[in-house]
C-alpha cells in the first residue's frame, strides 16, 4: 500500500481534512469559523471537493452551507441531513443510508451505525435530520479509515471491525456528548485498528476525556499506536510506518 500521498490533517473537535491520492480535498465534520479549537490558518480552505457529514449539530455541520457554496462542494451523508442541505441552496448532494457503500471520485464511503442524537437546528425549530452515523472511508490505494462520529460505544463496533477492519480510526473520547476513554478503550479493542485518532474532547470543559487516560486503558494493546494529534497536525508520510503493507 502506498500511502504517502494521502493527508489527514485534525481541524480540531471532530472535523478533518483528508488529502486524496488523486489530490482531491474532502473534510469530515465541517465546522471550521465558530470552532474554537481551529488554527486560524484551517477556516477558510482555498479548496474542498466533499464533505461528508456524520450527523447536523451544529459542532459537525456549522461550515458546510458555506463551503458547499463557495467551493461547489458535494455534500454527502444520511438522507434526511443531504436534503435539508438542499433545501437550503446546496447543488450536489449525495444521500444514502447505513449499511450501504457509495463510490465518489474513486473513494468508497460505507456509512456504519452511531449511537447519539440528530437533531437539526433551523432557526428556533429542531428538525427531523434522520440518524447519527460513522463512515469507513476507503481510499483509491486501500487506506480504510473509521470516523465513528459522535456515538457511545456499541457492541457492532466488532463488526465494523471484522467486516472493514480499519487502518486508522477516529475515535470520540471526550465524555458527556459521547463515549468516555472507558468505553473508548473497549472500543479499540473491538475494531482492532492499531491506529487510534482521538477526537471529540478539551473544545469545551464539558469535554473532559483525554488520549492519556485512553492510552493508560489500552497500554496492554500490543502494537497500538495513540496518535493524538494537535488541531493543524497533519499525518501523512507517518502513515507508511504507522500502517502495516
């Protein structure tokens, strides 16, 4: 696998940018201006092709009217969130639900199952967004990526694992809103990936989980890898060294 050309940079909170083999820029989560744990540098990207939504709040979908404009981007994700989208001016939009595998310029998106809310909030209404979910991302060279979304942990972690088996996964640890570093750990040793990105902890003080505790709960993980990744820190030519060929 010739992974040196893919990029995934942390935004902060739960939104990255990935770096396609082909060059194209897709972001996860886009919620870039009001995101206080964003590098200035991040919130205006001078370009970006996708944005694949886990789910409508506002910390995971606060950019993606903006950017989808601006850049003519293709905003992807559960049915019920694509299509508020386009009603609110978004052209290209691709809707689909769990279980089911779509292809977008040469990457593959399985969205998986979270365990968390979906409300969308439009004005003083809270609108229907359908369910909260996780995507595996698989690049043109074979990289399979695990964004979990906001979610607790779940016992079909373990089949996420053995039907996808991950490279890297993108693991939410921050409590209150999602799981905690305890089922964080469990998580881990579900998927099976031995690359864990934390996520989703210290934006707000709320967010009390951190990667120490999840690497103090995995220690006995033989060959598992923490990255904890500072918001504007990009892995890139790591992964070679970090995922096995």
């Amino acid at each position: 696998m010739n992974l040196g050309s893919i990029e995934i940079t942390f935004c902060g909170h739960a939104t990255f940018a990935l770096k396609t083999e082909a060059g194209k820029q897709w972001m996860i989560d886009p919620w870039l201006e009001q995101n206080p744990a964003c590098p200035t540098r991040l919130k205006n990207p001078q370009k970006v092709d996708t944005l694949l939504i886990t789910h409508p709040h506002f910390d995971h979908i606060g950019d993606a009217l903006r950017l989808a404009n601006k850049h003519d981007a293709t905003a992807i994700g559960i049915y019920e969130t694509v299509a508020w989208l386009q009603k609110k001016g978004v052209k290209k939009i691709v809707g689909f639900n769990k279980g089911g595998t779509i292809e977008h310029e040469g990457i593959k998106v399985t969205m998986t199952h979270a365990v968390h809310s979906c409300g969308i909030a439009d004005g003083d209404d809270i609108l229907y967004g359908g369910e909260a979910a996780g995507y595996v991302v698989t690049f043109e060279n074979g990289l399979r990526l695990y964004h979990a979304g906001d979610t607790a942990v779940f016992s079909d972690m373990k089949l996420i694992g053995e039907l996808y088996h991950p490279d890297v996964v993108c693991l939410p640890i921050g409590d209150h809103y999602t799981m905690d570093p305890a089922q964080g750990a469990l998580a881990v040793r579900m998927l099976g990936s031995k690359v864990v990105i934390p996520m989703h902890y210290g934006t707000f003080p709320a967010l009390s989980g951190t990667p120490e505790r999840l690497r103090a709960l995995t220690q006995d993980i033989a060959g598992l890898q923490i990255i904890d990744l500072k918001p504007g820190e990009t892995l890139a030519r790591e992964l070679e060294r970090l995922v096995p060929a």
